[in-house]
C-alpha cells in the first residue's frame, strides 16, 4: 500500500523530524511511505494513496479519491470533509476509515483556555511595559478558587478543562449530548437542553465540543445574554461555535467582563475586526494545541492504528461520517 504523509501548514510536521520519518517507515515495513515536502508532489501522489496522515482539508482530500483511511492530524473536523466522505463511500460502496487526533490536543488545549482566563481574570494583558514604567499600579484582580466553571462539551478537551479547574479549587458544571455518567471532577453533568442553566449559573464558559451542524453558534445571542455581566467566556475549539457578532456586541456593551479567544470566524482575524481595540478581549492564532509533544504523539497514534488496520481491528479515535465526530 502507498502511505502518504503530508501537512504543508506546521513546519513540525513538513518535513517531520528524521526519527518520527523512520518510526513510520520501520511500523509500515514492506509499504511504500512518502513524505512529499510541497503540494506539487503531493498532489502527483495522491490519486494512488491508499492511507493518509496530515491535515485533512477539503482541498486534501479532493486529490485523495482512493484512500482507504485518513488519519487527521487534527481533533476537530471540518463538518463539509465529513460530509464528503460519506457521499464518496455511498456512491463507491467502499468503506473509509476516518480518524482524528481527539485526546493528542485536549492537555495542551485545556492549559491554554486556563492561559486565557487567568490573564484576563490577573489583568496580565493590561500590566505592559508602559504600565509598569510609568506607574507601579496594582490593578484589580480576581481570584477564580470557588468560582463555578461551565464547559460545554465533555470530551478530551473537556475533561482536561475540569481537571485543572478542580485544581484551582472551580466548581465545574457542564453538559454533553451524549454522555450519562457524570466524571469525576465534574460536580453537576447537564442535559443539552440545560445550556442555559449553565450559561446563567458559571463565571466562565469554556467551549469544549467540536464543530457540527448542531454546535453551529451554540453560543448565541441568547445564551450570552444569559451569562453574569462578571463572566468571562473562553474559546479554543472553533470559531464558528460562538456567534462572533452577537459576542462583539455584549463585549462592547460591556454585558460580560471579556473573552478569551484562540479561534474565530475568518481566521487570521481580519486586523478590522472590532475585537482588537477591546481591553477585555484576549486574541491568540488558533494555538492552543500546539505542544512540543504533538508530532510524536500524533505518530504513535497512526502507528498504532497502522497495526490495527492491517488486522481489521477497530481503530482509535475513528470519527463516524455521519455525525462529524
């Protein structure tokens, strides 16, 4: 089989280190492994490409139209690829295996949500050189031990959020359309239809769910009006969780303290976009899962889930196409 490993967008992954090249070249032993380091090749290669691992984009997978499974690199998924793919094993009849990398982000992603909320909650963005040049001030600061954390979504990034916030002595309350048995750093677990319990009852929200049809602006108008004008909400999933202009509007209106955001609508933000000029906003580009551990880690997954496939066994993290996750 012809395995294709490509990822044009992260210099960790283009070209991968020598020892994560080898890893993958000793675990797919008597299997034709290519590294194509620009898009020309790998566009050349990816008609005969039977398995996949790098970004899966629809651009992507548009030139991998025989590939019998794709291993993402990420842990969330563009709702349209999904959709894609289950149109092309329909009028195929061949099955296609999809996984993703949940579970490879969700520590990293879970420090940089608390890296947000504690810079906004210390006032560290406002404390700059100027600041402390011109005026030793000491500016008001809150403590979040004994606060109410809200997380909507209970999955890896979830459960990573909960667990640091029982660190911080949080009570942490959340939901999840799909999960019954409430974890153990979680003290209330919600119905999705409680969403809005959760958005009155928390000081800070943090998005934990992927991207889908129904996480579409799960974060509205109305549930922001919801949340305590002290509330802060945190964003390191997808952009398009969050009405983005109805979140301006309580930010400008000052209806809650501020936001923490990795992800947006367009990204790079558009350097018009209102939410620059805001002291109340913390911006960062779509890092939060970035970790110096993430390319080994993602190589050991699709290492192990290389051994998986050849024995037909199920494999780790595989998303189903139907629902996008």
């Amino acid at each position: 089989m012809q395995i294709v490993v490509f990822n044009p967008y992260e210099p960790t992954y283009n070209p991968l280190v020598s020892a994560l090249q080898q890893l993958i070249i000793e675990t797919a032993t008597n299997h034709d492994v290519h590294f194509p380091e620009c898009n020309q090749i790998f566009e050349e290669l990816g008609p005969t490409t039977d398995i996949f691992l790098g970004y899966t984009s629809m651009q992507t997978i548009s030139h991998l139209t025989r590939a019998k499974w794709l291993q993402s690199i990420s842990a969330g998924i563009v709702p349209e690829v999904t959709v894609e793919l289950a149109k092309r094993q329909q009028e195929t009849g061949k099955s296609i295996a999809f996984t993703n990398a949940r579970g490879v982000y969700a520590p990293q992603a879970a420090e940089h949500a608390f890296a947000l909320l504690l810079g906004l909650t210390r006032g560290i963005h406002r404390q700059d050189r100027n600041l402390l040049t011109d005026r030793w001030a000491k500016l008001p600061v809150i403590e979040i031990g004994g606060s109410t954390l809200g997380i909507i979504g209970m999955g890896g990034f979830g459960l990573e959020m909960a667990q640091r916030a029982k660190g911080f002595n949080m009570k942490v309350v959340a939901i999840d359309p799909y999960r019954t048995d409430k974890p153990e750093n979680v003290d209330q677990l919600l119905s999705t239809d409680q969403l809005p319990s959760l958005m009155q009852q928390s000081d800070a929200v943090m998005l934990a769910c992927p991207y889908t049809k129904e996480t579409h602006h799960i974060v509205n108008s109305e549930m922001l009006a919801l949340m305590k004008p002290t509330a802060y909400l945190i964003n390191v999933t997808r952009g398009k969780n969050v009405d983005q202009q109805a979140l301006i509007k309580v930010l400008q209106e000052q209806r809650i303290a501020g936001a923490g955001l990795d992800v947006f609508d367009t990204e790079p933000l558009p350097i018009n976009n209102p939410l620059w000029d805001m002291k109340n906003v913390i911006i960062t580009p779509h890092n939060a899962g970035l970790s110096q551990h993430r390319p080994r880690l993602t190589v050991e997954l699709f290492c192990q889930n290389f051994k998986h496939f050849l024995a037909g066994e199920p494999l780790r993290n595989a998303v189903d196409l139907n629902r996008g996750f």
